[in-house]
C-alpha cells in the first residue's frame, strides 16, 4: 500500500477518527525519551531565534510557504 493510498483511505474517515489518527502520528514523530539537543544544535537554533526575532518582517506565514510549495508540486 502507497502512501496515497494511505491517505486516500484517512481521508474516508470520520474527523474523529482523522483526528484520532493524526495525533496518533504525531505522537509517533516525537524524539525519543533520551534525546539531547547538542551545544552546536542549541547555538544554531538560538541564532535562529535571534534572527527571527530582530527581522520578524523577514518571515512568511504558513499559507504564504504552503503556496510555493504548492506551486513547485
């Protein structure tokens, strides 16, 4: 079974049991138990976060994001 056929087949449900399912695989995405963000990974993010916070105009929403990306499907 492909992942279309997947989600062909989520999408049949009810929005219950969608939601049911979704956050079942959220749940299943999280970093396990003993993850550990590394000294570098924390420098990066909180770079990120610096930047982001300084130049908040330099951001795009999600709809804005979810467009491009649309458009290069």
């Amino acid at each position: 079974m492909t992942k279309t056929d997947l989600t062909r087949l989520a999408l049949e449900l009810p929005i219950d049991e969608r939601l049911d399912l979704a956050q079942t695989l959220w749940d299943s995405a999280s970093p396990p138990a003993d993850f550990e963000v590394t000294p570098e990974l924390r420098e990066l993010l909180d770079s990120r976060l610096r930047e982001a916070e300084a130049n908040p105009e330099a951001g795009i929403t999600w709809e804005e994001m979810k467009a491009r990306l649309l458009k290069r499907g």
